[in-house]
C-alpha cells in the first residue's frame, strides 16, 4: 500500500494539504497504540507499524520535495540514490555562479555574493513556476503522456536539487562571514587579516579569522560540486 492509497486520495504531485491533514490526524487516533494496550502482540506490532507508516506518509506528502521524489519513485521514474546527468545548458549556466563562489571563497565581496544570490533565487523561481505547470500537465494529460510530463518533471527535480547545493554554500558563506568576517585568503596558514572597510560596512563587524576557516568552505563546496547526485 502506498501512501495514497493510505490516505485514500489520488495520486499527485500537490495534493490538498488540508486533506492530508485531515487523514493524518484521523489515522493518528485511530492507530494510537494506547487503544490496543489489551490486544495480542501480534495486534499491538501491526498498530504500531501503521502508526510509523501514517507519520511517514505525512512527512512525505506535506514536504514538496519529498513528495515529488516520492511520486517519481511511485512511477518507476526514478530510483533511490540514482545519479542523474544534469543538462549540459543548465551546468553551463551554473559555471559563472560555480566560479564566482570559488573566487569569493578567497577574495569576498559582499556586493558580488547578493547579485550571486539574487541570481540563484531568480532561477529558483523560474524552476519553481515550470514545476508547477507540469503538476497541472500531470493531473490532466492523458495517461498515455503523463511518462513524457514525470521525466521533465525529474529533470526539474535534479536541477533544483543541484542548485540547493549552491543556495547552502551561498547562505553558509554568508552567515559564516557574518559571524568570522572572512574578508579572503591570507599569507599562511593560521594567520589572520583584518576585515577591509567595505565588509565592515556590509557585516557591521571589525574581527578577524584565521584562514582555515576559509579553507574548509573550499572543501565543502568542491565536495558537494563533484556530487551533485547526493
């Protein structure tokens, strides 16, 4: 049984949340393993293992990437730790973004790194609003096609996986600077150099860091880039 078939609702990519929530709740008193307290064993496991399969239900089919992912799976569409070759157009378009977040991990520049965000955030949302118009395709196209629909829908799913990555190295750089004020790469290891004036204006801070720091956010952005399929 699957999770829609738990909840007793069709197949999609957006259900309505207030009907998922509202079977969640119901199956919740219902498999409550305090009402089977004078049950056999047997009886009291098999509550228990709905009750845990009702919960994962409702993590799955309130979170949207869970969800797709699940959907996707559903269909045979896509397999769990599958490693998905992204476009070549759309790794092309992330170089610039890739290269500019490498040089900032030495040479910060808080003004580079809000149009680097802003870049990311726009194509988010262009993502985000082709997504949601083949969840429309999904439920409305004839079966014949919704295998055409799954598959861009799969390779939107990737993409924004990929660039997730990215928005974590963005947001980590950016906190990270905020609390270290890693103005760059400095002459050897263990040293540290003083923000210049430019990040004192934009962070509102006057300390230093020693420049491992800066080098462990090399390592963690060269890791995630070289795995995009984790």
């Amino acid at each position: 049984m699957n999770y829609f078939e738990l909840y007793d609702i069709p197949v999609s990519f957006s259900p309505k949340q207030d009907l998922v929530k509202k079977k969640f709740y119901a199956l919740s008193k219902e498999f409550h393993p305090d009402f089977y307290v004078n049950e056999s064993e047997d009886r009291q496991r098999e509550i228990l293992d709905l009750s845990t399969e009702n919960n994962k239900a409702f993590q799955t089919l309130s979170n949207k990437n869970k969800l797709v992912s699940y959907v996707l799976n559903l269909y045979g569409e896509k397999t769990e730790g599958e490693k998905y070759d992204l476009p070549q157009e759309f790794l092309m378009d992330m170089m610039e973004v890739n290269e500019a977040l490498m040089e900032m991990e030495f040479d910060f520049d808080a003004e580079k790194l809000a149009e680097v965000k802003s870049q990311v955030e726009e194509i988010e949302k262009k993502l985000d609003h082709e997504q949601e118009g083949l969840f429309i395709d999904f439920e409305t196209v004839a079966d014949s096609e919704r295998k055409e629909v799954m598959k861009k829908i799969k390779d939107i799913y990737f993409r924004k996986k990929y660039l997730l990555r990215i928005r974590e190295l963005v947001d980590a750089l950016v906190s990270n600077t905020n609390i270290f004020g890693c103005a760059g790469s400095t002459p050897a290891l263990g040293t540290t150099k003083p923000l210049n004036d430019k990040l004192r204006g934009f962070f509102m801070l006057q300390v230093q860091i020693p420049v491992h720091f800066c080098l462990f956010f090399v390592f963690y952005f060269l890791f995630y880039l070289l795995n995009p399929s984790l």
